[in-house]
C-alpha cells in the first residue's frame, strides 16, 4: 500500500531488528505491532525515546486487536496513534501525511522559539520554496534583535489539526533591510512532534574514564544509564557545566570511547556529581549495543513482523 503511494518502506522482522534499523536509517515515522517479538512495541517505543537519535520520531502502534489497555502502554511508551487493522489506505495515508508533512503554506500561523527571546514570537508564512521559509517579520523584532543576525539558530513551531505542536529547526539566512521586509530561513531538519522526552533510565555501577582537553585521563562511576546520557559521580572539581569530556567505559563485549559535554553539575559533601550527554552522533552503533544491554531483561522471543515506514 505504501509502496504503491510512493512512500520507501523498510521492514524488520522482530523489536531488535527494529530498533538497528531505527537507529541506523532515521526513517520519519515508524508503525509498530505491539505485539511484535524481540523486544515488545511498547518496550521497543521507550528504547526509542530514551535516545536523542530517535527520541523525535513518531511512532504509532498498528494492531489487529484493540484494547485499552494497549492503547495506554502505546501512549505511556511515547506512541502517537494507535490504529486497529484493517485499515483503509486513505486513513493510513492521512495519519502519515499528519505526522510527517513538512509543507508550510501562505497565511499559516507559527512560532519562532530561540535562546534569544524569552518567549515564543508569533509571525505567518508568506512562502515556501523547498528548504527556505520566507516569513513575516515580527514587530516585537528590533533591528538590533540577534535573533536577525545571519546564521540565528532557532525553532519554528506550528499546532496542527491534531492538537499537537510541531517543531522544526531553522537558520536565518536572509533578515532584511526593514520592518515591511520578509525573513528567509533555511529549515535545518525535518518537522517533529513536539513532545515530551520519555526517558528509561538505569541504575548501574560502572567505572569510567574521562579526561577534559589538554587533561589527563581521571576515574568516575557512572551510576545511572539513560539512553546517550549518564549520571556520573566522582568527578573532579575542576570540571565545569559545558566542559568537553572523552568519556570511556565498558559494557559486556564492548569498549566505549566517546565524546561528551557535561550538562549539569552537584556537589554536595565534597562530592561531585555530573550529568554528561554523548555529542558524537556519527557512529550510532555504540547506542544501539548499550540499548539493548539496558533492555536485555525486556527481549521476549522473538516472533511476528514489525514494518517501519520511512
């Protein structure tokens, strides 16, 4: 059916294959048998919102059967939707254009969300001409405003007819001579829904190494896995929120080298605990083995098929 609409399609054959192809393919929206094996659909929906990879991609879960009870492990996991089968081609085709449209048209109101401006700035579009927005410039924008400087990196978010925000990031390219003038922004990344990150996280005892640049390398704990992220304790006083840390650790099988920023910091006691989020996004195969070391208790046997909807 999707095929046919044009849509490229790639499916997995249980949860674990799922997520590899999850990982490694980015696809824009995935469908989901809760029932699928390996890794269940809604363990396999929290694996894919505990990592930034994948924390964006909407999931909606496809069932033959239809219970309330899996509609609410769908939308505790992170899931979008939740469809019973059969299903006609136009509903299907209409809940994935919902999810994934990446259209703006002339008139639509949005909102621009930057670090620059403490609140969201309401503006329309005037065009869309491929990967370049043209919109109305906001009054409360003055001329001196950093959100009009070329390469302002910000968010442009819209509410659809489903009730839901959806986001996209954007770069000012062009902010005009004036006030009447348009600005043109070039969008950075597809659009998402905007919701809330579900985390899975786990406690753990692992000993690392981490070293700041110019530095040598020091011994920490990580005592908390979530996704990318880590909760480390041990750290030094020298290291500060924003640091750059090549953080080291192993887990069964595997060594892991990465390149970090720490993101929070306590000290309490004398005692130092930091929050450190990976910023390597080139080689996704470390995260997809940890992953599935923090849902190895989770992984059923494996049976059913799983599609994915890129």
């Amino acid at each position: 059916m999707l095929l046919a609409e044009g849509f490229e399609c790639s499916t997995a054959t249980n949860g674990l294959d799922a997520l590899e192809k999850a990982f490694y393919e980015r696809p824009h929206l995935i469908l989901i048998d809760p029932d699928v094996g390996g890794l269940n659909g809604p363990n396999l929906c929290h694996a894919l919102k505990s990592d930034s990879l994948t924390a964006l991609i909407p999931v909606v879960f496809v069932s033959s059967r239809y219970s309330m009870e899996i509609l609410q492990a769908g939308l505790e996991s992170g899931a979008v939707d939740y469809l019973q089968t059969p299903l006609e081609s136009k509903v299907l085709l209409s809940r994935i254009t919902r999810y994934t449209s990446e259209q703006y048209v002339a008139g639509q109101s949005v909102f621009l969300v930057s670090e620059q401006s403490a609140a969201p700035i309401p503006t329309t579009v005037v065009k869309q001409s491929n990967n370049r927005v043209f919109l109305a410039r906001p009054a409360e924008l003055a001329s001196g405003s950093m959100l009009l400087k070329p390469g302002a990196a910000m968010e442009i978010h819209h509410a659809a007819m489903d009730f839901n925000v959806y986001r996209r990031s954007a770069i000012l390219t062009a902010p005009g001579q004036d006030a009447d003038d348009t600005l043109e922004v070039h969008l950075a990344t597809g659009v998402y829904r905007a919701q809330k990150k579900l985390e899975f996280k786990r406690e753990v005892h692992f000993p690392a190494r981490y070293k700041t640049p110019g530095g040598f390398f020091r011994l920490g704990t990580i005592v908390e896995i979530c996704g990318s992220g880590f909760r480390m304790t041990g750290i030094h006083e020298s290291v500060e929120v924003g640091s750059d840390v090549q953080l080291e650790f192993k887990i069964p099988q595997r060594g892991v080298s990465i390149a970090s920023t720490v993101t929070w910091r306590h000290e309490e006691d004398g005692q130092v605990t930091a929050g450190v989020q990976a910023v390597d996004e080139t080689d996704p195969s470390w995260r997809l083995d940890l992953t599935r070391f923090l849902y190895q208790d989770l992984i059923q046997p494996m049976h059913e098929v799983l599609s994915a909807s890129s």
